[in-house]
C-alpha cells in the first residue's frame, strides 16, 4: 500500500516562502517520477512541477524562477521550496507519486 503524505502549508505574506515536504511510504523507486499539483478554489487543477528519477525537472511557466522541486530518495521525500509567493499562489497542493498515487493536500494561503 502506497502513501503519499504532504506537509509545510500555511499562511504566509507575499513575497514569502514556504517549503512543502511529500512523503512516500510503502512501495517506492527512486526512478519515479514525482510531482506537485495544485488547485485554487473554482479553478482546474494544474501541474506545479516535476523530478525524474534522474534529477530532470519541469515548472509550470508562472512559478518558474520561484519555486524549486528536490528529491531526497533515500529518505523517500520530495520538496517543494516556494519563494517570492503571490497570492495567485493560494492553493491546495498535492504531491504525486509516479503519476498515479495522491497526497491529501496541503493548503497554502498567500495573503496579507
């Protein structure tokens, strides 16, 4: 059985950072690929980033330059480091597991 567990949201101030942490447990690759999702009230849900199994990453292009995905595969841990937040930033962000296993979310609110 697969899990995927998220933490680090919460509220902070534009202009702010925040680091999220996923964590795997159960069955796990290194070569997965791992990804962060997220979704704002009453929009689609969309793809933040990425991390091959090789170290290769992808951002969406509205957060590129500002949040930055690492894997650490011995721990089974993925991170998400937010910086310089806006709060079109404002979401729930999901972590997932080779594309198919999903985190529960954690919520991240960028306001003043």
């Amino acid at each position: 059985q697969i899990q995927v567990v998220e933490s680090g949201g919460g509220l902070v101030q534009p202009g702010g950072s925040l680091r999220l942490s996923c964590e795997v447990s159960g069955s796990f690759s290194s070569e997965w690929t791992m990804y962060w999702y997220r979704q704002a009230p009453g929009n689609q849900r969309e793809r933040v980033a990425y991390i091959t199994g090789s170290g290769s990453t992808g951002y969406l292009y509205s957060v590129e330059g500002r949040f930055t995905i690492s894997r650490d595969n011995s721990k089974r841990m993925v991170y998400l480091q937010m910086n310089s937040l806006k709060c079109e930033d404002t979401a729930v962000y999901y972590c997932v597991a080779r594309g198919t296993f999903w985190g529960q979310g954690t919520q991240v609110t960028v306001s003043s």
